[in-house]
C-alpha cells in the first residue's frame, strides 16, 4: 500500500467507521431506521459511521470538502473526499454479511486515492492514482478471463418499484445469464467493483448509482489494469449507469447489453 498521507487517513477512517458498524451488528433489532425512498433505507450506525469518517479527515484536513451519501455535500476545495460510510444498509439491517466503507479522495475532479473496506472479511482494498491497486498489501490484478463464456459477472438489481429503467435491465440480465457462466448480486456496489479489481469476478454492470458508490471503486478497477464505463462504453463520471471489467470482458459487455440500451441509457 502507497504511504501517501491522504490514503493513510482514509484507511485509518475506514478502519474506524468498521468498527462502529460491526459493533451495532448485535444490536440491529434495536436501531433507529429511516426510509430515505422505497427499498432505500438509513440507519443511525450509517450515521455515525459518517461522523467518524468526516471527524477524522477534518482533524487532518479541516479545508477539504466532502461528498457524503448521509450529509451530502460540504465545503469547497480543489481536494474532495466522497463517502460511503455503509454501502449495503439493506444486507446490513437484515444481518446479511455483504457490506462495505467507501471513501475516495479527488483533486480538481481527478480520483487520486481509493479505500474499500469489508469489516465482516476485515479485507483492505486500496488504490492511489499510478501506484497500483493492493488488497491488504498484495498487488491486485484484474482477471485475465478473454471471453464472456465462463466469465463470471457481479450486478445489482433495481431496487425501486418504480425503477423506470426495470425492462432494459432485465433485457441485458437475461442476455447476460445466457452468455455467461453465472450472474451474483452480492448488493454492495463498492465491493462489487473492488471485487473486479480483485480479479474475483470478471465483470460488472449496474444502473443507476451514486457517485459514493463508485467513487473508490472506479480507481480501484482502473489502477487493477480493468476499464470502467458507461453502458455505451463512454468515460464514466461518477453516478449512473456502469459497466466494468477486464479489458476483454468489458468490452464484450458494451457488445453484447448494446441492442438492449434505450437512447436515455447511453447518455448516462
């Protein structure tokens, strides 16, 4: 793992932010929880897994500006922090043990530095902008699967009832399930994409994210030698539709969901 300073503090606030949510793990029947939208739900140790992670950048870097899912946006700076204190609050709530710490740090719109963190697998998955991607100190590598027959493929399906995008979704779900060797949908987003960095799974598509659940994992898959784009193959800009994978795979993922992407799809 690269010594920078900034990649320092934000696996010592993911750690930190671990804790907190492994230890209200033996007390889920007694949390406070809030509906943010249908099937989108906050708890109060999504809180205060935010607080911790802000708290400690702050001690160390009170200018900086943050982008949390929780407390949105704060202050203005070229150096950005964006948060997810808990991606997979549903997996969370229900005891399901799939989820994750997501902190990026950017400069002037570039992702410099990355940190996903499984407290349940206590796993470190950490990136900084042309020093590699590592898991726990290992270098990480992108699989070197050519080709969609075999590949395994992570996804997240549309969790809104009233997800407009549910039938070109599960158009490019069917198509993926005929030409793959099998689908997961873990319903994490950030491990999913640390989980492509890993080499774990070959590839992986959802619609409609947020840019604190991709942030960290954008460079992850990029500095793991994978590409990350949108369903037409575009730059992805944090937020919306994705794919990513490794270089072959991504790219016969654009192939092959590309009869199934509405004009609306492709411009995001």
């Amino acid at each position: 793992m690269a010594g920078h300073a900034l990649l320092n503090i934000a696996v010592r606030a993911a750690r930190r932010a671990g804790e907190v949510i492994v230890r209200s793990l033996n007390n889920l029947e007694s949390l406070t929880v809030t509906a943010k939208g249908r099937n989108d739900f906050v708890s109060e140790v999504d809180r205060a897994a935010e607080a911790e992670i802000v708290g400690i950048i702050h001690r160390h870097y009170p200018e900086h500006a943050i982008l949390a899912e929780e407390g949105g946006a704060q202050g203005e700076n070229d150096t950005r922090w964006i948060i997810d204190p808990l991606d997979g609050t549903t997996n969370f709530l229900h005891g399901f043990p799939v989820f994750a710490v997501s902190i990026a740090c950017e400069h002037k719109g570039r992702l410099e530095h990355a940190v996903v963190y499984d407290p349940m697998r206590q796993e470190l998955f950490t990136a900084s902008r042309g020093g590699g991607a590592h898991l726990d100190n290992r270098r990480m590598r992108v699989s070197k699967q050519r080709t969609l027959e075999g590949a395994l493929i992570g996804t997240g399906f549309p969790f809104r009832a009233n997800d407009r995008y549910l039938d070109a979704y599960f158009a490019m779900l069917k198509a993926a399930t005929q030409s793959t060797a099998g689908i997961r949908r873990p319903g994490a987003a950030a491990l999913d994409l640390a989980y492509v960095a890993a080499g774990r799974i070959d590839g992986f598509w959802e619609l409609g994210l947020s840019p604190w659940d991709t942030a960290a994992g954008t460079l992850l898959v990029q500095e793991a030698g994978g590409h990350i784009g949108t369903l037409s193959g575009e730059e992805y800009r944090q937020g919306g539709h994705v794919v990513a994978g490794n270089p072959r795979v991504y790219a016969a993922l654009i192939e092959l969901f590309a009869p199934y992407v509405p004009a609306e799809l492709r411009a995001r």
